[in-house]
C-alpha cells in the first residue's frame, strides 16, 4: 500500500493484494415503489446476506463492516451499519462504521475496507451503501426551540438534497458543463436513449441476473435482538425488477420540458432516477481468497479522489480519473472498460469529452439514466458491474467512477484476475 496527495490533483493510494470477491445488489425500486416502505436498514441486510452468500463467504469470516447511507429515512438510521452486520450473521465483536461521501459513498466504503486491509486490521470487510429515498423525510430543522406562527419551516429532505446552498443545484450545475461543452438537448437525448437501450439489451440476455437478489416478505433475526419484519406489497414475490426503468422513446423525450432552467437540456427522461435500494461486496486480502480457494471478480489496484468549482461538480470524475491513472502508471488506452455514474446527461458527456472517452467502452450496460442513482448504494454498483463485465470481457482493467455533489469525484481501478 501506498499514498499519495496533492494539493491541487487530490490523493489516492495503491494497493497490492486486496480483491473484490463478489457481492449482489437488490432491485432498484422507483420512487414510491415496490420499495417504498422498506428501511435502508433492512434494504442493506437484503443485500449483505446475498453478497456473502454470492461470495462463498460466512458472515463469521468478516472483520470489518463498512456501509454508506445518505438520506437518513428510518428512525433507526443511526444504527444502520451495525445493524446491517447483526441481522446479516455477522459476530456481535465485529464493529461497523457509517461513511459519507455523498455520490461517492459506495466507493468510499471498498476504498476504506481496503484501506483497513492493508493496515493489517482485517483481513475481510464488508462493504456496502442503502438507500430509501422514497422514505426521506419532511423535516421541520429548530422546531424544539419554537417557531413564528404560521412558519413551522417544514422541508422536504428529498428536494433539499438536489441543492447544494454553497453554490447552484445539482441540476444546474449539470447545465454550466453543457454551456461549457456546447451540448444541446439532442446530445443529451441521444445520450439517455443509449443508455436506457444498454440497459434493456443486458436485461434481455440475463446480464444482471448475476448481480440482482430476489426479495421477498421476510422477518430477520439475530441471537438475542428484536426480530426485523420486512412486508412487500401484497402479491409480490422473488421481486427482482429494477423499477426505474422505461422505454427511450425518442417522440415523447422531446416534448419533455427542461426542469432546472428555462432553456436547458436537462429533463425527467436524461437525469437520473430516484429510487431505492442497495448493494453489497465482499472485499479481502489474497492470503484469506487463496486459503478458502475463492474466486474473486477483480483485485482493487487504485483509488483515488479529486474536488472541483462545484458549480461543475458533474466533471468530478475528470481530475479523479486522471489522478488514478497517473499514480498508476497507465494510460486511457490500458484501460478496457469504464463505469461513470450518469447522474446527468450533460455531466457524463462532459467527462467524456473532456477526457476523450470511447463511448463504446463507458456504462456498456446501461447506467442511472436507466435504473436510478440510490445515493450510497452505486458506487458499490458500479464496482460490482464493472469487475463482472471485465471477466466477461476478458478485460484486464476497468475504472469505476462518479461526481460527487459539492464539487468532488472518486474513482476506482480494478484489475481482472482470472
């Protein structure tokens, strides 16, 4: 393991011996879906349990708890990450730790277990984001110190977290780089009916049934803690259907109105979806993958993190990207394969202009245009995708990355082992 850090690039760190060995993800609900009443809380164990069942790993084999969560939408939220590792079979003597990067928190979760690796304090982590943002709340901020009349200052969290009060909406920012870059409301159309397209043609060859677990009414339980109780709406079973998902028609994209400016290029059709859900892996050190004869998707080789103007934080992938191949030592064209969250049409199409990306090579099946953006949950998403698509591809590295609201980006290289 080694760090690195500047200024003005960001800081990253190289790993030597540390693999991703596999993980799952539920389905990713619409906005007051299917999902819509599950806590995140229970939404993580869903997926905990289903990433270490995919890993061939016990959850008495796990050192480390690591997950991510955004939106605190239950009232045990507080409680989330250690109560992901109980009711997943996890030891009680195992602690867990909540982190936050906001977009960047899935990454942040693989990047720490790693980091917690290579210092020698585990030899496993688990490593996960959850997401409900259907549940996030109306929240009413000083109202135990009392409130004029008539303004009880009531807010809807779910809105709030689009803005960023230091500088312009999430949305407008997404519209600086299409200004900056010259991109029209064609180009971003155009952009979200491939990836939507993407998407449908992985589903119709059985792509994601690899990575998605089905889910069913449930109760959870852990030795000596009360039982959780987890109720999908009535009829449903084996839910395994990312929810978000519509056809890309062409027609009906153009009639759609731009929601954060006037004139923009950003609509319902090229941004990307709210839902709900979560996504888990498995991340440990060589010495355990050779001692239990594990198979791992892909070793976690750099990551690296870089901020930005936030008024163009959709182009935080752009430094991070460039940092992580600096440290190394590759170039774009070493790199086969390349996941980056597509948060916004305008913002992915910058970073791809700006870095002289190969579309045919970036979210070659489909992103969250497609099938939502869960906050904490994709870039652990996007890690699981795109280790599975490099096996598949016979690829050797594959980079992960995203923007990250407030003007920041992560990103991840992996290397294919198999």
């Amino acid at each position: 393991m080694k760090g690195y850090h500047d200024k003005k690039k960001g800081f990253g760190i190289t790993y030597d011996d540390i693999y991703l060995v596999n993980g799952a993800r539920t389905p990713f609900g619409k906005l007051c879906g299917t999902l819509g009443a599950i806590s995140p809380t229970d939404l993580g164990i869903f997926a905990t349990k289903a990433a270490l069942e995919k890993s061939g790993v016990e959850g008495a084999d796990i050192d480390q708890v690591m997950y991510a969560n955004i939106g605190q939408s239950s009232v045990d939220t507080y409680f989330l990450p250690r109560h992901i590792g109980l009711y997943s079979g996890i030891p009680e003597t195992i602690p867990a730790v909540l982190l936050q990067r906001i977009c960047g928190s899935g990454f942040e979760t693989i990047i720490a277990g790693a980091e917690q690796i290579a210092l020698g304090k585990a030899q496993t982590a688990l490593c996960g984001g959850t997401e409900n943002m259907t549940l996030s709340p109306t929240a009413a901020f000083g109202n135990r110190m009392g409130y004029q009349l008539g303004k009880p200052g009531f807010v809807d969290m779910l809105w709030e977290a689009l803005n960023d009060t230091a500088a312009v909406p999430m949305g407008c920012t997404a519209e600086n780089v299409a200004k900056q870059y010259g991109i029209t409301r064609e180009d971003a159309d155009r952009f979200a009916q491939q990836s939507i397209e993407r998407y449908l043609a992985a589903k119709e060859r059985g792509y994601f049934d690899e990575e998605l677990l089905k889910m069913n009414s449930t109760v959870f339980e852990a030795n000596g803690l009360n039982p959780r109780k987890v109720f999908l709406p009535k009829k449903i079973c084996d839910f395994n259907t990312d929810e978000n998902v519509r056809p890309a028609d062409p027609e009906i994209m153009t009639k759609l109105s731009p929601v954060f400016t006037k004139d923009g290029v950003q609509t319902a059709a090229n941004s990307s979806g709210i839902v709900d859900g979560a996504a888990s892996v498995v991340v440990a050190h060589g010495d355990f993958v050779k001692s239990r004869g594990l198979k791992p998707l892909a070793r976690v080789a750099v990551a690296a993190t870089s901020a930005l103007d936030p008024s163009v934080m959709g182009l935080g992938p752009v430094p991070a990207i460039r940092l992580l191949l600096e440290i190394a030592g590759l170039s774009l064209a070493d790199i086969g394969l390349i996941e980056i969250n597509e948060a916004f049409a305008a913002q992915f199409i910058g970073c791809e202009r700006e870095l002289g990306l190969n579309r045919d090579l970036c979210n070659v099946n489909g992103g969250a245009i497609a099938l939502g953006h869960p906050l904490a949950a994709t870039g652990v998403r996007l890690s699981l995708t795109i280790s599975r698509e490099m096996n598949a591809r016979h690829v050797r590295y594959g980079i992960a990355s995203a923007c990250i609201g407030g003007g920041q980006g992560t990103a991840i290289l992996f290397e294919n082992v198999n």
